[in-house]
C-alpha cells in the first residue's frame, strides 16, 4: 500500500516530556480516566471537508494546501483516490470517527441521477475502508448551502423545486450515512436564513423547514435508521440572519414543531461565540433541555468576526467543555469532531497532523482537569450550597409546585430580611486556574 504521509507515523503517547511532535503528550488512548478509557470518553473525529477538501483559500486569496494526490479535478476517480488518503490520516493520528457533506466525498453528475450513482459508488468504497480500518462514522449531512440553486436556502427557499432538490439531497445522504453506520446525521442551514425581511415571509419558510425536518425523521423510520438527528445552531455567515441561531432558538424551534423527540444539537464552540455567547453557555442550555449531542470542537480568533474554525488549543476552553460533558454523563451518539482548519499559511501535508494532535491533547487536558474537579468535589459542591435553601423548607416548596403568593407573602412577612451569601466568583476563578498548570 502506497504511503501519502511517508515523514508522519502513526502517534503515540510518549507524556509530557517527549519533544517529538508526531507524538501524543496527554492524549493517551487507552488510558482509564474515571469509568472509561480516554478514547471512549472523547470520542474524536475529523471532518472530510477540512482534511481532505479545503484548499485553504480566503475571501482575499487562493487556497495554498498541498495535497499532491489530488488533481483538482471533480471527477469520480479524484473522489475515489482521496479516499485512502483519509484513512491513512485517520490510522496516523488515531482518530476512530469521521464526518462528511454528501458532497465532500462524491461530486455532482450530469443528472441528479448521475449525482446519487457518484455518492453510491463512493459510498461502497467507504465502507470497504470502514472495515479494513474499523475507523467509524459519526455523522453524515448533505450539503444543501454549495450549489447555486441553494442560494435562497433549501427548506426554507421560496422556489418549491429546490426543496424537491434538497429533499432528494437528503434522502440519499441519510441512506448513505445509515449504510455506513453512521450514529448521526447532522442538519446545519447554512442558507437556511434571510439576507433581507424585504422579500422573506418568516413564518412560511419556517414551517417549510420544519415540514423538511420531519421528512427527514419519517424517511429514518421507513428505512429502519435509527441513528441521533442533530441541528448545528449558527447565528449567521453565510445567510445574514440564520434561522438556527444559538441553542436557545433550535430548542424553540424544535419544541415549536413537535420535533424535540427526534434531534438533539450539535453544538460547535465558534458558532457559539458568534452567537455572542460562551461555548459554556450553548453547552449549558442544551444540557438542561437534554438535548446536548455532538460537539464540532473548535474556536474562534477574539481578534476576528468570522468563523475561523481553528483547532482548540486553550486549555481554559477545553476543561469547561470537558466538564459539561461530564456532567451529562458523557456522550452516547456524539463525540468530538474536529470542525477546525489549519490556517492558510500552514499549507504543507504535515500541518494536518499537527493541527489534529494539538486538538487532542488539549482535549484530553480538559478531560483530565475537569475529572479531577469533578472528583475534589469543590467547585460542583460550592454550587450545590449556593442553592440549598431550595433543598427543604419554603424553597422546597416553591419547586414542587406547592406554595402560591398568598402563603409567600405571609412566609416573606414573618421573616428577617433575606442575608446574602457571596458569589466568590474570584475565589471560584482561583480554584480553577489551580487546576490548569
Ligand atoms: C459551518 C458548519 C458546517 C457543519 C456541517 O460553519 O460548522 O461545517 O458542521 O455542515
Ligand atoms: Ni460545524
Ligand atoms: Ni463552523
């Protein structure tokens, strides 16, 4: 078998001493870190669009990734070829999961017919690695925001034939993704937003987008795939406005139109903050909701306003994300998916893997810290207090449901007034960052 990464090998946990960068310094496999290994705890991914399709193109430039066994062509055969790259990427950096756009692996026909034949053909080549390897997949999507025709969006376009087009998409990217295994599949409206309210009926393309979304989950029961549904929030870029804003608006959302039972959310760290929020956060109202699924780990540049995508490197970032994570039990479907490039100047093959080892070392990092906080006890105790007078008492009552205002206007009158206790976020704050070094 022909080798496209001769000078990477496969990595290896060597600690933190090592000073080889083709090797894990956290990121330890097998390791057992609570109830189960590092690799079952965090479940890593990489993304086909970024390793094997991303030119490393800006708004201002063209792209300058190497990617010598490519011909740049859109052909079947150029599809076919970077298929063992991919899994030799994922062999070298001991990523067990991966995720697609129908259109990252399989191009575009002459037909829609020729289109699904293409993906069908790619698809048998998949599987016959997937089994080679045991690599797995861990979500697939359709890309519906690509094409011209999805200009105006795909469920929520005002031309009917394109959602016809985007359902077809659908449809055959579901059946790929159950034929592969895949144990989610993923809708993120890229264009499934407005530019302007000047020519959009909101309401319209919403209930059509809901319309296409059940679908979706009817098409899984009729052929018997049971893998997780997810909707990834992103408040804008490319629309203007995107309907699937944060994790509050896609809860909304799927409450709305009876479609909470069947999706949970895929939550990616730069969306959040362009959502004008802490990944934290995003993490935290999904959980509440029990509908946290899959993470697209990643994170944005303070000092830019776009989805930059890079990997997630601070250790600050990845212990809060661990720590929810461990909070709702761990993932079951989901896992953590590199949704990251390397930037434009970091063109060379190579750059992949020391793009992906760094993601997840600082991944395996926040596991690690955020066990051992778990574990101390402290901080999740310090919280717990701050809420105890709901534990018995009038508090207890005003949870279940038991009181009115008439019996908490007489409780509020027959006491001293209410003596606060400190927040201590700072004393919080120190305690974390003891954890950190
Ligand atoms: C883009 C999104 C996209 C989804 C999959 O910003 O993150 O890559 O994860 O369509
Ligand atoms: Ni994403
Ligand atoms: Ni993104």
């Amino acid at each position: 078998m022909s080798e496209y990464f001769p000078n990477v090998p496969q990595f290896q946990y060597e600690g933190t001493g090592s000073k080889n960068p083709f090797a894990f310094r956290h990121y330890n496999p097998d390791e057992i870190v609570g109830d189960k290994t590092m690799r079952d705890h965090l479940r890593f991914g990489a993304a086909y669009w970024h390793v094997m399709r991303n030119e490393l193109g800006d708004p201002f430039g063209a792209g300058t990734a190497q990617m010598p066994w490519d011909d740049g062509s859109d052909s079947l055969q150029n599809a076919l070829n970077r298929i063992p790259v991919f899994f030799e990427f994922l062999e070298k950096s001991q990523i067990d999961y991966y995720c697609f756009h129908d259109r990252d692996i399989a191009p575009e026909g002459a037909t829609l017919a020729e289109t699904h034949q293409n993906l069908d053909r790619i698809v048998d080549e998949l599987e016959k690695f997937q089994n080679e390897t045991g690599k797995k997949l861990l979500w697939g999507t359709a890309c519906l925001f690509t094409h011209p025709r999805y200009a105006h969006g795909a469920g929520t376009s005002p031309n009917a034939d394109v959602f016809a087009y985007g359902a077809s998409q659908i449809k055959h990217a579901l059946e790929a993704t159950h034929r592969l295994g895949g144990e989610g599949y993923t809708f993120w409206g890229g264009r499934e937003g407005y530019g302007s309210l000047l020519n959009t009926d909101m309401k319209r393309e919403l209930d059509h987008l809901a319309a296409l979304l059940h679908l979706a989950v009817d098409h899984a029961k009729k052929i018997g795939y049971t893998g997780q549904f997810y909707i990834e929030p992103k408040p804008r870029e490319p629309s203007t406005h995107q309907y699937d804003s944060d994790s509050a608006a896609c809860l909304n959302f799927l409450r709305e139109y009876d479609l909470l039972d069947h999706f949970k959310l895929n939550l990616e760290t730069n969306h959040a903050t362009l959502a004008g929020h802490t990944m934290e956060h995003e993490m935290e109202v999904a959980i509440a909701a029990n509908a946290l699924g899959s993470i697209d780990a990643n994170r944005g540049d303070e000092l830019l306003g776009w989805d930059t995508d890079q990997f997630p490197t601070d250790i600050y970032l990845t212990t809060n994300i661990m720590l929810r994570v461990l909070k709702m039990g761990g993932f079951t479907t989901g896992g953590l998916n590199f949704d990251a490039k390397r930037r434009r100047e970091s063109h060379e093959p190579e750059d992949l893997f020391h793009a992906h080892i760094g993601g997840m070392d600082a991944m395996a990092r926040g596991l690690k810290n955020a066990h051992q906080i778990l574990k101390d006890g402290c901080m999740p105790g310090f919280i717990a207090n701050r809420y105890a007078s709901f534990d018995s008492g009038i508090g207890a009552e005003i949870e279940a449901g038991k009181t009115s205002l008439d019996a908490l206007d007489t409780y509020a009158q027959g006491i001293t007034p209410p003596v606060l206790a400190s927040g201590r976020q700072e004393m919080l704050e120190n305690i974390l960052n003891d954890y950190l070094v």
